[in-house]
C-alpha cells in the first residue's frame, strides 16, 4: 500500500405532507444581523429526501406555534414540536427553510448535505446549536473529501453558493496525484496538516495496530507543529468575512477535515455529543465509498485496513484528551496552540453565531 493510499483512508404534529409550487431558492442564505432574538429551537433539521421532498423537523419548547417558509411562501404549519415532509418545491442548489416561531427569532435551516457528482461528504459545518442556545449559522463554512473528481456542474454549483476559499489540508503527495479543482474565483490555499510528519506513512499490519494510528494521528492533528500552524491557518480564514464562504478538505473528508470542524464547533460552544456525531456522520455518508474498497480486498487485509477508512469515537476523544493535557481547556488550545487571539475570536462568534 502506497503512501498516498495510505493518507486517504486515514485521514406535537402528526408527520404531514405539504405539496406546492414555487420559484427556486435562492442558493445561498441571507445573511443575519447581529441584533436577531433569541432563537426559541432547542432541536431543528432538514432533511432532502431521494425523491426531491423534504423532512422538516423542530422542537421549540413554550411555543405556540410555528410557520415555515420557503422561497417566500408559507410551506407548513405546526406547534411546538413539529415533523412536517414538504413536497412540490422546484429544484434549487439548496432548498432553505426558514422557521419561524410566534415569538423569538426565527431559524433559517437547510439539508446539511451539499450533493455533487464528484463528492460525496461535502457538507455544511453549521446548523448546530449551542450550550447556551445560540445556532451557529449555515452556508458560510463547508468542509468536504477531495475536490479532483468534481464535475463541471459541480464547480457551477460551489461558485453560486458563494465559495471564496478553499483550504487544502492535504500533504503534497496527495495534492500532486489528485490536484484540486476550485470554483472560478475562488481562492485555493495550502494549509498541510501532516507536512514533512513521519504519521501515518507505514501500513499497520494488524487490526490492532491501524487503531492506534488512528489514535496517536488525531493527537499529532492537536499538537504536532504543522498540524497547529494549518489549522491556525483555517481558523484565521475563519474570522476573516471577506473570506467566506470558506471550505477545508482533506482526502476523505472524516480525519483532518473532521477534526477541524470539531475543533471549530466545540470552540463555538457546540455540545461534545453534538460535535461527536457531526463527526461520526462521516461513516454514513461514506458508506457506500468504504464498502467498495474493502470490497476489493482479501479478508484480512480489509480487516486491517477498515480502521483506517472508519471515524470512531476513540479516535475524535483521543484529540480531546490532547487538548486537555497539553493546553488544559479548549480556549487555551485555540489561543496558545492555533495562534487566535481575542479579537478574532470574537469575530469568528459575532458572525458564526445567531440567536
């Protein structure tokens, strides 16, 4: 197994229908000022189904009553809790939604999941709420597996939902065998977490041993020297609006990528279970890409190997459990080890976080 192989795999309403016609969305969300009220959602998805319908679902708890809109009309109705389907929506980049409760401010929400031909885990970081009941907001931060299989209309698409940066994670091997594509005009920066780092260079060759890789690389993405300088390089990006919307990437999209938005969301103030399945949900939709290449090998290769294509929560908690012993707190992480200072912490919550 090569090295850039290697690299890759390691790194109360009733359900109701709602049909209508109307104009497409617009592909990216207006933008909320700094004065919204306080968000009454304690919990709130949407969910794009295979057949071009949408599950959406909401808890707000003390509130009469909700409406949801999209495209500007009213699409739903519901209470305090509510699981609505919503058909007859006219094709859209990203179909959004905006719930509005009675009283609060309202919660503007899409699918998490960007769909493109040539990737398949490039998702919204945000759409998340908060320990003290803020969302952190979608459409400004995505994160992704490898942009070189992207298709002509997926860079089309990226460009209208408003991509200015993208940001490489990847080691120069990777980047030279599978150069990224990027929307026109958007910005491509290099920002290698594992450059010139002996981790995650030698298969393992027991299942035992691919484990602890997985280990010991999610505590080398926290303290190693080039992973803190790549991801203070994102983090700058991130307090910078000028920059969004912003993308990071690595190969799979679940290792680098995943830690960055779980460094990203617990900073925010996201809850650890919140952040722990953000980061597991790599599993699911890389799913059919993992089955594949286990797939086509021996038995017991593919039960060496499957460690390494998988997120596990030994893994994410092992990067925690770094934090905690070279910094002593997350803030300390982001301040001493990413190089964030106040100011731009401030910034990245003034503008990330509503409610």
């Amino acid at each position: 197994m090569n090295k850039l192989t290697l690299a890759g795999a390691a790194l109360a309403l009733t359900a109701v229908s709602v049909s209508l016609t109307a104009p497409a969305a617009l592909a990216a969300p207006a933008r909320h000022t700094a004065a919204t009220s306080r968000i009454p959602f304690t919990a709130a998805t949407v969910t794009a189904n295979d057949d071009g319908s949408y599950r959406v679902v909401w808890t707000a708890p003390g509130v009469r009553s909700v409406t949801v809109r999209a495209n500007g009309h009213v699409v739903a109705r519901g209470g305090a809790r509510g699981d609505v389907t919503v058909r007859g929506l006219a094709a859209a980049d990203r179909q959004w939604f905006d719930l509005v409760p009675a009283r609060g401010g309202s919660l503007r929400l899409a699918d998490r999941l960007v769909k493109l031909d040539g990737a398949v885990n490039f998702r919204d970081a945000g759409g998340y709420r908060t320990a003290d009941g803020h969302w952190v907001k979608m459409g400004e931060i995505y994160r992704s597996d490898a942009l070189d299989k992207l298709t002509a209309a997926d860079l089309a698409k990226l460009k209208r939902l408003g991509i200015r940066v993208d940001y490489d994670l990847r080691t120069a091997s990777e980047r030279t065998a599978a150069p990224d594509r990027v929307p026109s005009g958007a910005r491509y920066v290099v920002a290698d977490v594992l450059a010139g780092s002996s981790t995650m260079t030698s298969m393992p060759t027991t299942e035992a041993a691919a484990v602890q890789m997985m280990v010991d690389g999610e505590k080398f993405m926290v303290s190693g020297d080039t992973a803190r300088a790549a991801y203070g390089t994102v983090f700058a990006g991130v307090a910078d609006p000028s920059q969004r919307a912003l993308l990071y990437h690595c190969t799979a999209g679940k290792d680098r990528t995943g830690w960055s938005s779980a460094a990203l969301l617990t900073a925010l103030g996201v809850p650890r279970a919140t952040v722990m399945a953000d980061y597991l949900a790599s599993n699911t939709y890389r799913a059919a890409a993992n089955a594949a290449t286990l797939a086509a090998m021996p038995p017991a290769q593919a039960k060496v190997y499957k460690p390494l294509l998988d997120v596990r929560p030994e893994y994410l908690n092992s990067g925690f459990q770094e934090v905690s012993t070279e910094y002593g707190s997350f803030n300390s992480y982001v301040r001493d080890g990413l190089g964030i200072d106040a100011r731009e912490f401030r910034q990245i919550k003034k503008d990330l976080l509503v409610g």
